[in-house]
C-alpha cells in the first residue's frame, strides 16, 4: 500500500522556494525509462560511473562492484556510455 | 536625534546615488544606460574615493547586473541597481528571479521609452511593462522624491512581512537631468532609518530556523525545481507579501516624514486639492508637478478641479484610489505608456476597474500622453481639465472620449 503524504498550505511552507523536504524524499527514479545493469563479471571497478552519474545515483566503497540507486537513477545512460568495458547495459525498465 | 539636513543641488540621478550612499549598500551591479548614466558614474566615483565600503561589479549587460545583484542578496547584502527602458526588458528574466526568491533588492529605474523606433526621452513604458513582476514600484514626481524614496524603498523591501525588490522610477531627463534643491538628510540619520545592515529573516523548517541566506555553515538551496505540487503556493505567498507592502509603505512614509519632515500623501497617493473637487486627473511622475500648478491656476478661477497622484502602482492602492475619488463627477486618467489593443493605458485600466463595483462611481476617460519624451505643456493638461468638466457637466461618455491621445499630432 503506498502511503500518501498530506501536501501542505502556503502558510505553512517557508517562503521564497526554499525546498523544506529534503530531496531523498523526492524519488526521482520513477522517471526512468530505461534502467541500467551492471555486469559484475565484466566491470573492471574503475569507478567511472560513480564519477560520471549527474545524480549521485550509483554508491561505491572503491572496492566492490558499483550499485545503482534505483530510487533516484533516471535512466540518463551516462554510465552506460562512460562505461570502458561495456559492463553497463541499459535495459527497457518494465517498472 | 535628528540632525541638520543640507540643501545640494543634485539633479535626480545624482540624488538617487546620495541616497545609495548613506544607506551603506554592501553590492552595486549595474549597466550604463542613458538616462540613468549619472547614477552608476556617480557611485563608482564614491566607491573609488572611499565614500562607500561597497562592492561595485560593472556587469556586461543587465541581465548579468541583476544576476549578479540576485546573488549578492541571497548572500544576505544590501543590494542596489540601476537602469532604464532597453535595460530593464533586458532585465525581465531575471525580475521574477529577484521576486520569487524574495530577494530584498532596490533598483532605480529611469523611465525611457522602449524602442523601436529609438527613443532616449520619457515615458513609463519600461516599467509598465514589468508591473506584473511582484516587484514593488514607487512613481517620483522630482529629484527630492527620488532620493527619499530610494531611502525609504530599503525599508520596505527588507520588512520582515514584505521581502520582495523594489523600483524606484523618475522621469528620464526630466527628473534625472535636471538640477534642483534637494534637500538631505545627515548620514546618521539615513543609516538609523535603514538599519546598518540588511536584517536577515530566519524560515523554519521541520521546527529548525535558518537564517534565509546562502551560508555554507547552514546550507539552503535557493531556486530549486518547484512543480505544480507547491509553485502555486509560493505564488500565493508573494501575492501576499505586495499586499502588506501597502501597509509597510505608509508605515515607512509616516516615520519618514517624522525624521525628514517630508511626506508624500499617504505614502501610496497624493491628493492635491481634491476635499471639493468635482473633477480630477489622476497621473504619475513628473507630470504631477506641471498639473498641481494647472490646478492652483483653474482654482483661481473658481474651479473645482483636484490631481490624484499613485506614488505606488505596485502594491496597487485600489482602496485609497476608490474612497478618493468615489465623490468626483469625473476623472481623466492619464497615462504615460500605452498598453496596444488594450480597452485604454494600465493605470487607466486598474482605475476604471477599481471603480466598477461602486454604485455611485465618477466617469472615467483615459489620455495617454508624452510618449518618447513628447513634452506636456500646462496648456494640455488645461486641455484635460476642460474637456473632463465638460463630460461631467454633461453626465455621459461619448464612444470617441474613452481613450484619447493628448498632444499628438493628427
């Protein structure tokens, strides 16, 4: 069951548009039209598309394979493409 | 304690930047443009000599001066600019940034015509154009009232309850270049009407206050994406902040008038002559003067007419405006810009609109006048008189009186 959040008045909010929420609460991620996957055989761990992704949306402890943040990945395709192995595929994200 | 005040003789751009000065503006971003010129050369002259502790960024053009200005404020200054006509429009985008972020900022603006054809002479068509913006706009009627409005227009915009830009608009060459006795305050004086420094407001969020500013001690986003969940609200807050600035601007204009001695009406319209008044003009600017000595000179003659000046149009004061002129047989708005296939000139519209639910209400005829600067002689403001006592003697509106184009040549 998804939990609806009660939207609030214009007296209540600070003025001049400031966000008073804070953008993890904003799950951007159902913009997406296409999802990436990472091939944990073919990456190389070089970090580029943690370095590279415009929303923070991949984590990495330098070590490990990267992982993506599917709340917030909008499916830009920029790992994909700055990607050095092609260990990246965007695939059609079925929701 | 008040101090002495001097008489200089400044004409209205240099009494604009005096006031600039004693109000220890922290950021000054401008464009040259005639007819405000004077402004920017004469405060990069008083920051060069040390007068002012400011920052001035010559900009490459408007829309940068005023970006540059946006920033200045969301960084909690003081901020002031100037320009006129070209580089106002140029300015547009950048206007509803400064209101929409609430950004406390004072601009002078020149009136100059809009080109094309180019024109560097009066009219009100570069601010007329912006009046939707949501940023305040006070109308000069001389250099006095350009140098205290721009004192006053600090202390309006940074009130806590308003927090939205101000403009503060004189006459191009009829006010900016012409010298007269401007009477001015000691810089203390100035500097404790004000406020040393630009109060920053604190917002609270989730029970926590920040102060409402760019701080990387307490970090806030300023302008971020705001979709049709809540850009609609923060819409309706700065609808609501211009309508306070209508009580924040009288306020102001009292306690000025306390340290100064001068007062404009009730700081958002000046009645002259109206108590028995049957017939008025209602104007703005420069033009005021030439009609309060018309006025003074039909009066003479035993007749009854009166001039309703709006010093502010942005609040407009539809209130004041209705309970004014509510007894008047009729009233000939003139406006200095034209607003193309609209039903009359702006001022012209919100006027004959602010009148309409009255049942008793005056006659209401439009003349837009003095277009590039075209010079308003006594005798057509005369001209006006007549023409409206004659509208009133008789009790109707022919269809080719409504809105009529004064000193234009057939």
């Amino acid at each position: 069951m998804r939990c609806v959040k009660l939207l609030r008045g214009w007296r209540e909010i600070p003025i001049a548009g400031i966000p008073f929420m804070s953008s993890i609460e904003y799950k951007t991620g159902s913009w997406r039209a296409k999802k990436p996957i990472i091939n944990d055989k073919k990456c190389i761990k070089c970090g580029l598309c943690w370095v590279y992704c415009p929303d923070f949306a991949i984590k990495w402890d330098g070590r490990e394979t990267p992982k993506v943040d599917y709340d917030f990945c909008k499916g830009c395709g920029i790992c994909c493409e700055e990607c050095p192995v092609k260990a990246i595929e965007m695939v059609r994200d079925e929701g | 304690m008040k101090g002495k005040q001097m008489v200089l003789g400044l004409n209205g751009d240099e009494a604009v930047a005096y006031g600039v000065k004693q109000c220890n503006v922290d950021v000054i971003a401008a464009y040259p443009i005639t007819p405000q010129t004077i402004i920017v050369e004469k405060i990069s002259e008083m920051v060069a000599n040390g007068e002012i502790d400011a920052e001035i960024i010559l900009a490459e053009s408007e829309h940068s001066a005023l970006s540059a200005c946006v920033g200045a404020s969301a960084a909690g200054a003081r901020v002031f600019t100037a320009t006129a006509s070209q580089g106002l429009a140029l300015m547009n985008e950048i206007l509803y940034i400064a209101s929409g972020l609430r950004l406390p900022i004072v601009m002078a603006v020149v009136n100059r015509a809009l080109s094309a054809p180019i024109n560097i002479h009066c009219d009100h068509s570069d601010t007329m154009s912006v009046r939707d913006s949501s940023w305040i706009q006070i109308y000069s009627e001389d250099a006095q009232e350009a140098y205290d409005s721009t004192i006053q227009a600090f202390k309006i915009a940074e009130d806590r309850s308003v927090l939205l830009p101000a403009m503060v608009t004189l006459d191009g060459f009829l006010i900016s270049h012409t010298i007269q006795n401007v009477t001015v305050l000691p810089d203390k004086d100035v500097l404790n009407f004000v406020g040393e420094h630009r109060a920053i407001p604190e917002i609270e969020m989730e029970g926590e206050k920040f102060p409402l500013k760019l701080d990387p001690e307490r970090p806030l986003t300023f302008g971020p994406l705001d979709l049709y969940d809540y850009y609609f609200e923060h819409k309706r807050q700065q609808e609501e902040a211009i309508k306070k600035a209508l009580s924040v601007i009288k306020r102001v204009n009292e306690e000025f008038s306390e340290l100064s001695g001068r007062r404009y009406g009730n700081g958002l319209v000046e009645e002259y002559k109206l108590e028995d008044a049957e017939v008025a003009i209602v104007n703005m600017g420069s033009a005021a003067g030439t009609t309060k000595y018309v006025v003074d000179k039909l009066r003479k003659r035993g007749l009854k007419v009166g001039l309703l000046r709006i010093r502010t149009f942005r609040p407009f004061p539809a209130d004041d405006i209705v309970k004014i002129l509510s007894d008047l047989k009729a009233v000939a708005v003139m406006d200095r810009s034209m607003s193309f296939g609209a039903l009359g000139g702006q001022l012209f519209i919100e006027i004959r609109n602010a009148l309409y639910d009255l049942k008793n209400r005056p006659l209401v005829i439009n003349y837009i006048y003095g277009l590039g600067g075209r010079d308003v002689p006594a005798k057509d403001i005369k001209k006006v008189f007549e023409e409206t006592s004659e509208i009133a003697k008789r009790g109707f509106v022919k269809k080719n009186e409504l809105i009529r184009f004064l000193g234009l040549r057939e």
